[in-house]
C-alpha cells in the first residue's frame, strides 16, 4: 500500500541535505554508467573481432613451406621444401569425409597484365573451385571457377572490382572480354570482391592446372587450404581441427623427409587456434570490465551506506521517539530502507539509461580497429536493474539494522 506520509519524510530528507543526495547519487550513476560503458566496449571488441575473421574461412587451415633449419637422415638443413599434387591429392583423398572446403594454390610469379592499351600490376595464382569459400569472397558478376575449368585447363581469369575499376574503366560489364596475361589471352568469366579489402582484390585468379601447365609449374603448388566440416560447438571444431593439423604435419615431414623437431621447413596454421587465442583475450578483457565497473558501483553503495548512516545518526533523537510511541523494528528498517533503494535506484537508473543513449547515438559511428558497434543487449540492462534493487537493499541495510536496535531512552537522551 502507498504510504504518502513516507514518502514525504523521504522527500523532505533529500531536500534538507540537497548536495549530500546529489553527491551520493552521482557516485551511484558514475557507477553504473562506468560499468555500461565498459561492457559495451568489450562487446564492441567481440564484434571486431568476430568481423576480422569473417573477412576469411574462420576455420581455414592453411598450409605452406620454407626452406629447413635441421639435418635429418643424413640431410643437410637449408634444403627448400615445395608442396606438390601428391601431396594436396593424398590429403584430399584421406580426409575427404572430414573436409568441407580445399583448394591448392600455385603463384605466377612476374606475370604482366594488360587489357587492351592498358596495364597493371597484380599478382596472379592458379587456385581450385573452392578457394572462394577459402577466402570468404563475393561474387559481384559471372561465376567462379569451376572443375571443368580445371580439368580442361581453361585459359579463363576471375578479376576483382579493383581490377576492373583501373583496368577497365569504360568497360561496363567485362564478362567475355579478354584479359592478357604474360602473352596468352585468358576470358573473363566473373568479378568478385573481396570483405578484406582492396589489398586483398589486387590478384587475378586462374585455374590452378591451368596456371600449373602454361607458366612451367610442372606438379608443384606454393599452399594448400582446408576447411572442416561443422561441429555442434566450438570446443569441438578446436579439437578436431587441431587433431587433422597434427596429422597434416607429420605426413608432410615424412613425405618430404623434414625432421620433427623442425618448426620452420613446413607450416601449418590453424584460424580456430588464432579465434580462440582472441575470443580467450576477449573474455579476460570482459572480465576485467566487469571487476573495474562492479568496484565502481560498491564504491557508489559504499557512499549510499555511510550517508544513511549519517541520517540515522542525525534522526537518532526521532526514531527513540518513534519507538517510545510503539513504532516496530521493522517499520525502523522499512524508512531507512525505503529512501536507500529510492536514492540508489533513481541515480542509478539516470546513470543507465544515460550511458545506454550513448552507446546508441554514438556506437554505430565509432570506428576503430578491432572495435565495432559498442552496445548492451535488453538483458544486459534488465541485469542492472536487478543489480541496483540489490545495491539499493544492501546500502540500507546495515545502517536501518543500527537505527531498529537503538534504545528509546538512549535515543531520547542524544544530543
């Protein structure tokens, strides 16, 4: 039931001690706004993240060589290791249950591009059908390479929107035309682009056997790249992409007789242990968001307790005449409790729902590496309601216990 008359003490208490409640209160909503703020940060940071890796396969596992550091078999180190089709075969052929995506890659090296009058320069490579799941790129018109492309070795070329742009510029659809690479005429079958950029768009693709045959690159290929299958949790896609990657390398050092312990002749590198190390990284700056916020707010309720301690020694004279008048303990602690949750709650709501506006006006138009629309969900918010009812309740607590334990004739004869 509404009680007005409480709510009046309560009101004419706040405005006997105007600045004491003001400070108090914004130490509440600092609190709660510090706290907003770094929280929305850090999933702002999760969604960098997360968006960094969405620019490539998140789960790509991508193979390649250098030359060796140690002697092995009676081999001397410094000898340069070069993947060939048996290998990319083998694993394809081992493994086919397990891989979702895979594509060798063979680098044209010193390649010139000219259409027409005009000319560039960009790196091309031969790559497989599926090198687009690979890299995670878009199709903007025409199609991908295909296995016919492969299996016939046609002479066709994928560009991207860069290409087109400085190569092309009063072309509007360059399908059909053709792209002269190192002398032999290729067709343009497709545009793509690329979530990485325009550093990622500076290469034109070609079918790896093709590429393979015309530029004398016999059985060899600069990479390898594999995605797995779906896993029902991330835990598990770790587990089982870092079990293939284990397989992957020593089938590799045995067939290329490289020694175990040499980390540098071939590699393997795993984006679900890169995700992991930065969902990891994450989680602890999360953390460290919550126990910097979560301080912040005690602070705050620390500042409520000691005020209300203040009041129940100001009204020590009122409550033992309270009490002589048969006021319960209970009614005591009710008061006090009342106008701590109210101050806490009220502060604490300004604090919320102002860093809340400010995430939301100014989280879309941040823009800094690695950090991308910084905000709080619903449920987030409904958690800092909880959590300042509950700050409300502790500050009032101790300070209503004191005042419900005071003795009538003490009070009475308090100064």
């Amino acid at each position: 039931m509404f009680d007005f008359d409480r709510w009046q003490e309560i009101f004419d208490s706040i405005r006997k001690n105007k600045l004491r409640t003001f400070l108090t209160g914004l130490s509440v909503a600092s609190g709660i706004f510090i706290l907003v703020i770094l929280l929305g940060f850090g999933q702002g940071m999760e969604n960098g993240i997360r968006k960094e890796f969405e620019k490539d396969a998140s789960n790509r596992i991508w193979i390649w060589t250098q030359v060796t550091t140690k002697e092995f078999k009676g081999l001397n180190p410094g000898r340069r290791i070069e993947l060939l089709n048996a290998n990319y075969d083998y694993i394809t052929s081992v493994y086919v249950d397990k891989l979702e995506s895979r594509s060798g890659l063979f680098r044209v090296r010193g390649a010139t591009i000219n259409y027409k009058k005009e000319s560039g320069s960009y790196s091309v490579q031969g790559v497989g059908p599926d090198y687009q799941k690979l890299e995670n790129q878009k199709m903007v018109s025409g199609r991908y390479l295909n296995y016919a492309d492969m299996d016939n070795r046609n002479k066709v070329a994928l560009i991207s929107n860069k290409v087109k742009r400085e190569l092309m510029k009063d072309v509007e659809d360059p399908l059909n035309e053709y792209l002269n690479i190192s002398g032999i005429n290729y067709k343009i079958i497709g545009v793509y682009s690329d979530e990485a950029g325009e550093r990622e768009e500076n290469r034109i693709f070609i079918p790896l056997t093709t590429a393979q045959f015309v530029f004398n690159g016999s059985n060899k290929i600069a990479n390898m790249g594999f995605t797995l299958q779906p896993e029902e949790s991330f835990d598990k896609a770790l587990e089982v992409s870092n079990k293939f990657t284990a397989e992957i390398k020593q089938y590799l050092q045995q067939a290329h007789t490289v020694s175990p312990e040499d980390n540098s002749a071939i590699n393997v590198h795993n984006m679900l242990d890169e995700a992991k190390r930065f969902y990891t990284l994450t989680d602890n700056i999360a953390f460290f968001f919550w126990f910097v916020g979560i301080c912040t707010i005690i602070a705050g309720v620390v500042g409520v307790s000691n005020i209300m301690l203040i009041i129940v020694k100001e009204r020590t004279r009122e409550i033992g005449i309270r009490k002589a008048l048969g006021a319960k303990p209970w009614s005591i602690i009710g008061m006090i409790l009342q106008e701590s949750i109210f101050v806490t709650a009220v502060s604490g709501f300004a604090g919320l729902i102002f860093s809340m506006g400010l995430l939301e006006i100014v989280g879309p138009n941040v823009e800094v590496d690695y950090i991308l629309n910084p905000s709080v969900n619903f449920s987030m918010a409904i958690s800092m309601v909880f959590l300042l009812i509950i700050a409300g309740v502790l500050a009032g607590f101790f300070p209503a216990w004191r005042a419900a334990n005071i003795q009538p004739i003490k009070a009475l004869s308090d100064e």
